[in-house]
C-alpha cells in the first residue's frame, strides 16, 4: 500500500527590514585586505530587505556623513561604507533612522565591535 506524501513548500517574502547594522571601529588592516575595500578609521556594515534598499541606503548614508562606498549589492541587500569611526557610526544611524521614519522599516539594533 502506498503511503501518501505531502510536499511542504518554502517561500522566503521579505519584509521591509534593516536586518543588520553593525561598525567595526579600527578594524585589523587585514580585513581592509581580504574586502578589497580602502583603509579607514571604520567600516560600517549594512543588510536590507528588499535587496534594493542597499541604492536608498547608500544615498542615505552618504548624504549623513563623510562616508566613502566600500560595497554595494542590490541582489543582496548589502552594503559596506567607511570612513572614520564618528562618520561611519553617524551614517548607520542615518540609514536605521531614516528608513524606519520615512519608509517604515523595521530597524535594526546598531550594534558596534
């Protein structure tokens, strides 16, 4: 007798988040290497939902503070600025605050290392 199946179907359905906000303040000049990005004082490390937000957030947080783009991906939702440590911190904050006010974002903890 055979057995009937059921078949469970996973969707991921992003919301409208900042799913991480996090700066490394004076981080070890090898990760600067093993990035590719340019040395700074700080960087500062951001994913969104929808993966778009990363083109929003980057204007966001270059507009804020004398950040510097050290990555973005808009498949991803990823983004990477830098600068010093007061400046990078600044711009996380910005991002965070502004989508969440503006565009109704969940925000993230801005947490720090």
């Amino acid at each position: 007798m055979e057995q009937e199946r059921s078949r469970v179907i996973q969707e991921f359905v992003p919301g409208k988040q900042v799913t991480l906000a996090h700066v490394i303040a004076n981080p070890d000049a090898m990760l600067y290497t093993k990035l590719g990005i340019k040395e700074a004082g700080a960087i500062g490390i951001l994913t969104l939902t929808p993966t778009e937000t990363a083109i929003i957030a980057a204007d966001i947080a270059t507009k804020a503070a004398s950040v510097e783009l050290g990555f973005l991906d808009r498949f991803t939702g990823s983004l990477i600025v830098v600068g010093d440590v007061s400046a990078v911190e600044m711009a996380v904050e910005a991002v965070n605050e502004v989508l969440s006010r503006k565009l109704r974002f969940t925000p993230a903890l801005v947490t720090k290392s």
